[in-house]
C-alpha cells in the first residue's frame, strides 16, 4: 500500500470509486441509499452552481481511499458564513493511513480561504474511532442535535 496521499477536488472521471466510497459510508450508518440518491448527489458535487463541494483523498497509486462533503451555512446570530462537513469517510483498509487528517486540513484550509468563521459536523455518539480523531483537530460543543419531520 502507497503511503503517498494527495487531497483534491473530485473529478468527473471519479465516479466509480467515488460511489463505492460513499456506498461504504452509507453502510457503515445502515442508512440505505438508492443509486438515484447517490446519482444526485454525484450531480451537486460536480455542478459549480450547487453548495454542496467534494474533496477525495487519492493514494500514489490513484486509487481513491476517502471523501469529504462540504458546503458553506449561514450563522446569522455571528453574521458570518461557516463550512459543514456532512461527511467524511475513509475506506476502512485505509484508516490510520493519514487521510481523515488531510481531509480536515484540506478543509481547514478551504474555510480560511474562504473566510469562514468555523467549520462544524456531527458524528454518532458510538463512532468512537472518528471521535477520538475529531477530538484531537477540534472542539466538541454542548449542542445537542434534533431532526423534525416537515408537516405532511
């Protein structure tokens, strides 16, 4: 296994091994994700007009090992523009090979350019492994988070 690992944009021609990661982080939630949502998804990813931007991390051997969805968010109570991570995922062979961690500095980096005031994400309580590594880049909060359904 290459040791090399470069963090980019993602690219047309990403596709295929861009859906088996996010197939994989789909599995790894349980959450299951039809090949039109994904198609969606894939579509926002690579349209410059959508808020939604990609970042994948390739080994030297151009094989794609991780992803990172992102996009920007108001925050008007700071008047400011922030960055959400909505997901960030590493094929499990790879994990400890660096990737989440240039992953976030890659994020980091895009937020400074872009003037952001934060960049924020959630994980599950029980995800345990990301927690320990989102621990050592950042700074838990004491939101708690809620989902409401629309009204039908």
């Amino acid at each position: 296994m290459s040791t090399t690992i470069t963090v980019r944009a993602v690219r047309d021609a990403d596709f295929p091994q861009w859906r088996a990661l996010y197939r994989g982080y789909a599995d790894f939630y349980r959450v299951e994700q039809t090949e039109e949502a994904a198609a969606r998804v894939w579509t926002w990813v690579n349209d410059p007009a959508h808020e939604v931007n990609a970042l994948v991390a390739e080994d030297g051997d151009g094989r794609l090992i991780g992803l990172a969805h992102y996009r920007p968010f108001a925050r008007p109570l700071s008047a400011t523009t922030g960055g959400y991570l909505d997901d960030l995922f590493v094929d499990p062979v790879h994990r400890g090979s660096g990737a989440a961690d240039q992953l976030l500095a890659a994020l980091s980096e895009i937020a400074a350019e872009r003037g952001w005031s934060v960049v924020r994400w959630i994980t599950a309580d029980d995800n345990h492994r990301a927690r320990a590594k989102y621990d050592q880049v950042a700074t838990r909060t004491m939101w708690v988070t809620y989902d409401m359904a629309p009204a039908s």
